[in-house]
C-alpha cells in the first residue's frame, strides 16, 4: 500500500461507491473502550493493505466528541512525514500512561466527602493543567485545515449559548474557524464541574479577532454520527449535482457509517424520581460519585443519535452499512469518566476486547436497549467485513480497481 494517504490527497467520495463516516462518542477515561475497537479495526486494514495502513487512510470523515475529539485529531494529525500522528494501536498506550495524570486520583483520597462538595463550590474536580500540557505537546501548531482527512469535532459556547461544530470543511473556508486542533480538544473535553472551560482566539489576514469560550462537545451531541453524516452530506450536494438530484431515500446507501461508544450504565438503575425530587443544585451535581445531569445530558445525546441513525437505516433497508459498538451493560467504577486507577483503565481495555466478542446488536426501538441482532455474528466480525469494504473502496478511488467487478464480490459476502 502507498504511504502517501488519506481521502484528502485521493479523488472525493464522489467518485467512489460509499461515503465513509467513523464516529467516537465522548466519555472521558472510558476512551478506553474506543481505542481497543480501533486498534482492531486498524490491524485489519494493515492485513489487507499492509502495515502502513493507518485509519485516516479509509474514511471521508472522523467525528468525535471531548474523549472522541482527542482521538479524532491523534488519528488524524499529520506528523513531520505527512503522515497520521498516531498509529490506532499508539492511543490505548497513550490513555494508559496520562490518565491518571490528567484525573488524579489523590484528588479524592484526602477527606472525602468534605473534599468532594468543597471541590464542587470552589471549582472544576481537576485543573486540567496536564491534560493542557500534554495535547499542547502533541498536537503543537497543526490547525484543524491540516488534518489528513476531514474531521468533526462538536464544542458548546457558552457565552453564545450554542453548539461550536469545528469542520475541516469550514476551516479552509473561514480562516476563523481554522483553530488549533489543540485549543479544539481541550475545548470539546472541558466537561463541566470535571474541567474548566477553555477560552482562546482565533484571527484572520485582516485581523478580525473570533473568540471561544467552550465546553465539553458532549453538551451539544455526546455521539457525533448525525453531525458528521449530515456535514459530508452537505458537502457532497454541492459538488455533486447527480447525487442531489437522486431521492433521499437513495443516500443512506452511499453511506457506510461506524460509530463507536464509550459504554454506559444503561442497565444499572442509578436514580429514580423519589430521590431525584429532594435533590437541590449539590444533589444533581453530585451523587455517589457521578454527576447526573452529565450523565443525563450525556446518554440523552447518544440514544437520540443512535436511534435517530437505526430508524433510518432499518427502515430504508441499509442496516448492514451502519455499524454501532456500544456496551450499555457497565456498572460502579466502570461507567466513571474520570476514574483512572490501574485497575479500572485495564478494566476498561478488557471491556472493550470482550465488545469485539459480543455479538452485534441493534437499539431496540422501543426500549432503547441493545439487544443482539440475530445470525449477524459478532462485532468483531462486522469490523472485519467493512474493514473489506473500505479497502476496496480505497482501491476503486486509487484507480486500482478497474471495475466494480471485485467490489460486488467483497460486498456480497458481507
């Protein structure tokens, strides 16, 4: 496979058969979870195309949210090569060895409970001093225009009281939008009551100042997948006048979307309306360790986004061109976005491995819950059957695939 890489430097995904969307909800430490899926994906790809592969090789888009954000720009990041700042198998070693830097623990040792409430009044549970640090090192003066394919990485203003959406498209149209990738992940991770909330500006060749002053992306959309396929969509009405005119219903199936969880409580009853009622302003801030109105905003996000996507997916008949992998199974410790012992980051890792093993699931639409889809076999599995599609659709835009002849035969053993 040729090193010289990504969607961006190829022909548009006009003239490929899909349109290729990865997603990666926000989720602080359980980061975790999505790197471990990656890593497997990327080991794929390198199978089919050899081990430069990288995962920005492959899709038109990568969106992610706080967590999801920072792995979006690792994976996308140019290095001093021009090529992906991160391997995916990089991220898990990554999150392992700053974690527990960025949330310290000690934090919590000392008093308590008087610590907590204090911490609450006084200010964000961590200074965000490292995490500030570390990205800045990282990613340095790379602007979001740099990256090696397109990215969506959602913020929220809150002196505008809106959702911020950093596009790769906008940036190399409005050079205010062109912020640091840095200034961009500190912004979409700066949960708040977890992280302060991040201000910088921006400026253009004639001067005129833009400033931000944002939180963590999740308030705006948790899972990224509906933002990123409504932004690629845009952009490809406008270049490409046969596919505006097909029928709506016809591009669900130009789309081949992966979108990717950070796990959730969802079985584990947590609250109810009797106590919730007695609550007061510490009480939805902090209860047992977690934040419910986070937590609240947070999986309200994602179960709108993934029913939202299935419903249309299912309905059009295109089920098999999206792919959510999501555990709604955690519990304590584990549904945590900032606890980051030894013990829970590997917890963590082993959750993901074991989600490569569960069997693919749908939401259920009525319930909102996962359940298996039946003889569509594992998550895993999936992985390595769009793994096969992307490379051949990486192949057909390369001019590398004369006809679709070898593609339909990939696509009909998927």
């Amino acid at each position: 496979m040729s090193s010289s890489g990504s969607f961006k430097q190829h022909q548009p995904p006009i003239y490929g058969k899909y349109v290729t969307i990865l997603s990666i909800d926000g989720g602080g430490i359980r980061g975790l979870i999505p790197a471990t899926i990656l890593e497997f994906l990327e080991s794929q790809l390198q199978e089919l195309d050899g081990e430069d592969a990288r995962i920005a090789d492959y899709f038109d888009i990568i969106a992610g949210t706080s967590t999801g954000g920072l792995v979006t720009a690792m994976l996308t990041a140019p290095n001093k090569d021009n090529r992906p700042l991160f391997a995916a198998k990089d991220i898990k070693p990554f999150y392992l060895e700053h974690g527990p830097k960025i949330f310290p623990q000690n934090n919590w040792k000392v008093f308590g409970s008087i610590v907590k409430p204090l911490k609450l009044v006084m200010g964000p549970r961590y200074d965000g001093k490292y995490l500030h640090q570390i990205i800045q090192e990282k990613l340095g003066d790379t602007h979001l225009h740099e990256t090696l394919t397109n990215v969506v990485i959602p913020t929220f203003d809150i002196k505008n009281m809106q959702p911020t959406i950093f596009t790769t498209y906008e940036a190399k149209e409005n050079p205010l939008m062109d912020a640091k990738l840095s200034d961009i992940c500190i912004g979409t991770s700066a949960a708040p009551t977890y992280l302060p909330a991040h201000y910088f500006q921006t400026q253009d060749k004639d001067g005129k100042i833009h400033e931000f002053n944002l939180v963590d992306g999740a308030v705006a959309a948790n899972n990224p997948t509906f933002i990123a396929t409504n932004e690629v969509t845009k952009q490809i009405h406008t270049k490409n006048p046969n596919f505006s005119s097909e029928k709506p219903t016809n591009h669900y199936g130009k789309l081949l979307v992966i979108s990717i969880g950070t796990g959730s409580a969802k079985l584990e009853p947590k609250y109810d309306a009797k106590i919730a009622s007695k609550w007061g302003v510490f009480g939805w801030l902090l209860n047992g360790g977690s934040n419910p109105i986070i937590d609240a905003f947070a999986n309200a996000s994602d179960d709108m986004v993934d029913y939202h996507i299935s419903v249309a997916f299912q309905a059009l008949c295109f089920e098999n061109h999206y792919l959510r992998i999501q555990d709604d199974t955690l519990s304590g410790t584990d549904s945590s976005v900032d606890i980051s012992t030894k013990k829970n980051m590997d917890k963590l890792v082993e959750i993901g491995e074991n989600l490569l093993k569960k069997p693919m699931s749908r939401v259920n639409l009525k319930t909102g819950i996962f359940e298996e889809y039946k003889n569509a076999g594992t998550n895993e599995e999936a992985l390595t059957g769009f793994a096969k599609l992307l490379s051949e659709e990486k192949r057909i835009r390369e001019g590398r695939v004369d006809s679709y002849k070898q593609f339909v035969e990939v696509e009909s053993k998927f």
